[in-house]
C-alpha cells in the first residue's frame, strides 16, 4: 500500500467514528431526545406513520436514536471506522491515481 492510500485510511478512519455523533446531533438525534422541526423529527414522523403509531424497535429511527442518545457501542465504532478508513482509502489511492503517484 502506498503511503498516501494508508494516511488516508487512517485519517478516513479516525474522521468517521469523531464525526459519527456531530452528525447524528447535526440531524437531531440528540442525547435529550429527537430534536423538534429536524430532520430525525421527520423520519420519526414518517415511521411512526408508516406501522400505525409507533416507531418500531429495532428500526433505522430507533437504532440512529440510540445512538445519538447514548453514543456508539464498541461494535458499531468498529464499523464505522471500518467504512470510513475504506472511504478514505479509495479516496486517497483516487487521489494518488490522478496525481500519477501510483502508475
């Protein structure tokens, strides 16, 4: 692996599981509850709509709510650095593809 593509997996990495919480609170998933006029408040809406009422368990409101409300369990931080240090690899080896670093 070239350096660049390996910084870049580690940063895509380290990115992904700082920024998972600012953006799951940036939706409205927050620690109080689902913030009011956001987008979570919508996908709440729509869900709770969608079975008759209630947000299911174990559905994509309830897990991103979870989250948001307690943080990332250690499994789930371990996906979300897996995917973002595969984004930032593909990135950085595009990257060093363009700049004809890697022939």
């Amino acid at each position: 692996m070239e350096l660049l593509t390996g910084i870049a997996v580690t940063v895509g990495a380290g990115a992904a599981v700082v920024m998972a919480p600012v953006a799951l609170g940036a939706v409205g998933f927050t620690a109080a509850g689902i913030a009011a006029n956001s987008l979570a408040a919508g996908m709440m809406a729509s869900a709770a709509t969608a079975s008759g009422g209630g947000v299911l368990a174990g559905s994509i409101v309830a897990v991103l709510q979870s989250a948001g409300a307690a943080g990332l369990a250690g499994s789930t931080t371990a996906v979300v650095a897996g995917v973002g240090g595969a984004v930032g690899g593909a990135v950085g080896w595009l990257t060093a593809t363009a700049a004809g670093l890697i022939t």
